[in-house]
C-alpha cells in the first residue's frame, strides 16, 4: 500500500518511468546518455565479428531497436528543429541535439559496418550521413546565442560530423569517375543536396580552428579533400541515378573471413586525397584528452 507521498510521485512518471510534467533535469540527459552508451556498445561488439547474415540480422535488428526506444522518449526531450525557438534556455536545445546527432552516429556506425554486405546499407549509410550534416548546419546556425556552443561545436563538427562528410565525399568522387549505372543515390539524397551539405561542412571547416589547436591538422586535412572531391564532381560528368526499389542484399550465408569492421570497399589508398583517412582512423591524430577540457 502506497502512502500519499509515493503515490504522488507515481503519479508524475510514465510506464517507462519518465516525468510527465514536461519537467526536465540533469538526470534526464544521463538517463538518455546512457541509453545511447548502450546502443553504440551492442553496435560496436560486432565490429571485428565475421560479416555472416546472421551477424547481418542482428545489427538490422539493433538498429530497429534503436529507433524504436528513440519513439518512446518524452517529448519534451526530443529534438525538433524548432525547439530553438520553442526552448526558453538554448543549452537545453543544444543538448536536444547532441543527443540526437549521438543516435544518427551510433545508427551510422551500423550502416558503415554492414554496407559491403548490404546495398540497403550502402543507401541508408548516404542517407544518414547526409541527416548528421543537415543536423550539425542547424546547430550551426544557432551557435553564436552562447560562447561556450561555439567550442561544443567544434567537437560536434570533427567527432560526429567528419566521418559522414567523408562518406559523402567519397560518394561524389565516385559519381565523378565511375560509370553511370554504377552511381545509386539513395532517393532522398540527391547530388544538390550532397553539394550544398559538403559546402556548407567545408566553410565550417575552414573557420572552426586556427593553427596550434587540436583539431588544426585534421580541419585542414578534411577540408582540402572533400573541396577536391567537390571540385572533381562539379567539373566531370553530370551523372547520377536513384534506387527507385530496395536493392536486394548481396550477404552470403557465411562471408568467411571478411570481418563487419573491415576497410571501405572503396580503396581509399587509390582515391585521390584519402590516403591519410581510412575508417576513423583520423581520429588517432586528435589530442582527445586535452581538447576543450574546460567544457
């Protein structure tokens, strides 16, 4: 039997144990940090397993999974884009969507690790980079309502933001070099968008460090090849061609040896300008430890 003090407190919660008062706290942003902890771990432990279908599956599955927990958070701790104007503190939208762009890249990291095995995920890794890069320009624009989003958005820019861009770049190169019946958008992602993204990305390169700082180096390196990327794009044949039906998966019963983490099936050692990135490999050049440990 409830005493009155527990039973009102029941009372302001949900089934899933969330505040129904549309209040939030501090320990609503760990609850969901933990949630995405969770969802990038299960992601992860497949990374060095065989590349079978079941393997496959499950990383399907887990994505699924994913978005289907994503549907049961309160609506006041979900990210929409007008939540900048809605929100009367912008730290809160800014964390909305912190959060957010942390379940596109742990959805990316999936689509990245199945997309050799998988011309669905070959699609939906396109797709979902392009929704990451559109994610970070709105946060962009918001950026400068608080001094201290502009050092979060660096972060945001190199750490959940350069891998999808190199996706990108990487899906323009080959429209530029590779015959047409070889380049497959998926439908939502076409090539305006991929340049007007990729531009966009690249200005916010080229003004989010200087010299000295940790993420310098990787800036400058980012920004030259995927302008090259573009400019090879812009300046080759205007070829480009949509899966109008889901492709089927190419995934054998059991792919041997080929591991779900491997290397891109575009050999980047061969691509003008990527030989320094392969995978996040890029990340190994960044002083993790010190960078920005005042935030």
């Amino acid at each position: 039997m409830l005493n009155s003090t527990e039973a009102s407190a029941l009372s302001m919660v949900t089934a899933d144990d969330w505040n129904n008062q549309q209040t939030i706290s501090a320990t609503s942003w760990f609850r969901m940090r933990s949630f995405t902890a969770e969802f990038l771990e299960k992601a992860l432990k497949y990374k060095l397993r065989p590349a079978t279908s079941e393997n496959i599956t499950k990383l399907r599955n887990a994505s699924k999974c994913h978005w289907d927990a994503w549907e049961t958070l309160p609506t006041q701790l979900r990210y929409y884009s007008n939540c900048w104007l809605i929100d009367s503190d912008p730290q809160v939208s800014f964390m909305k969507a912190s959060i957010y762009i942390t379940y596109l890249h742990c959805d990316y990291l999936i689509c990245k690790m199945i997309e050799q095995h998988d011309e669905l995920g070959r699609q939906r890794a396109l797709t979902v980079s392009a929704q990451i890069l559109s994610l970070i320009q709105e946060i962009g624009s918001f950026r400068r309502r608080n001094p201290v989003f502009h050092m979060r958005f660096a972060y945001l820019l190199v750490w959940d933001g350069l891998s999808p861009a190199i996706t990108l770049s990487k899906a323009v190169q080959k429209m530029a070099r590779e015959e047409k019946e070889d380049v497959i958008l998926p439908p939502d992602v076409d090539r305006a968008r991929i340049i007007r993204l990729l531009s966009v990305f690249v200005s916010d390169l080229e003004g989010i460090s200087e010299p000295g700082e940790p993420t310098y180096e990787v800036c400058e390196r980012a920004r030259a090849s995927i302008s090259g990327a573009l400019d090879e794009l812009l300046s080759g044949p205007q070829l480009e061609v949509h899966a109008t039906i889901a492709p089927k998966t190419t995934a054998p019963q059991n792919i041997g040896a080929a591991m779900l983490g491997g290397p891109d099936r575009v050999n980047t050692a061969t691509m003008d300008g990527w030989d320094w990135f392969g995978d996040a490999d890029w990340a190994n050049m960044m002083d993790w430890t010190n960078m920005y440990a005042e935030l």
